[in-house]
C-alpha cells in the first residue's frame, strides 16, 4: 500500500478554477463564483456554471454567515498534519450555497441548524473556511 503524499489538505483542491476562493481566503474574505450569464451563485468553484455551463465567471465576497446543515466530530486524522479532534461541517452560506468547512473550537458543542460566521485561522492560505458559533441575540 502507498501512503498518500503529505500535503496541507487544501492544496488538494487548487486549480485555476479554484484560484479566486484560495486567493480569498488569504485576503481574509470568503468569496464566491457567480455565474455572469444567469445570476447564480454555486459552490464548489468549476470553470463552467452548473446551471447553465457559461464560462463567464465572476467571484463576489460573500457576507460568511450560515447555518449548520451537518457536523461531526473526527478523531482520526486521514493527514497527519492535523491535529485531532477537529470539527467538521456543512455550512448553508446565506447565499444560498453549501459548503465543507472546519467548526472551531473543537469541544463546544453544535447542532444542525447553529448559526456561524466565517472566522479566519492565523494561516488562511494554508485552511479550509473556518467557522465559529454565533451567540443567539
Ligand atoms: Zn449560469
């Protein structure tokens, strides 16, 4: 069996497609694709638009605020760069779209339906979207 290369898990995901949304995330500002021909906002990041397969693309900041859709606990790391537990999710971004993402702090607890906000590790570049609780009003 081979082991998988070592690498920081985002880079798995990078392409030209996906540029803008790393590029963001280093920016400190989570940004989205829009499709320039029908209007929609979609995730993940591709070269086409899912709804209608325009390659006008534009990408927009997006407000960070959603709503749990699914989370789990991981206590065993797949990268040995991470460190367990960690927090994993389903985030329904008010725009519309979902997306994977890291809750933080691992140990407090979340359910389905939480509200969170985007919250930047020190090392964006280097992370999946990190998000955090926001406290009921
Ligand atoms: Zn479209």
């Amino acid at each position: 069996m081979t082991a998988l290369p070592s690498a920081p898990v985002a880079d798995l995901a990078r392409s030209e497609a996906t540029r803008p949304f790393w590029e963001g995330l280093a920016a400190g500002e989570l940004r989205l694709p829009r499709c320039q021909d029908c209007g929609q906002v979609f995730f993940f990041p591709r070269p086409c638009c899912p709804h209608c397969w325009a390659e006008a693309i534009g990408w927009e900041r997006s407000a960070g605020q959603g709503t749990v859709y699914a989370v789990s606990e991981v206590h065993v790391a797949f990268d040995p760069t991470l460190e367990v537990p960690y927090l994993v999710a389903l985030v329904d971004l008010d725009e519309g779209v979902r997306l994977p993402a890291r809750l933080d702090p691992a140990g407090v607890p979340y359910a389905i339906g939480d509200r969170v906000a985007i919250a930047f590790a020190e090392d964006p570049a280097a992370e999946l979207p990190r998000f955090a609780k926001v406290p009921h009003g």
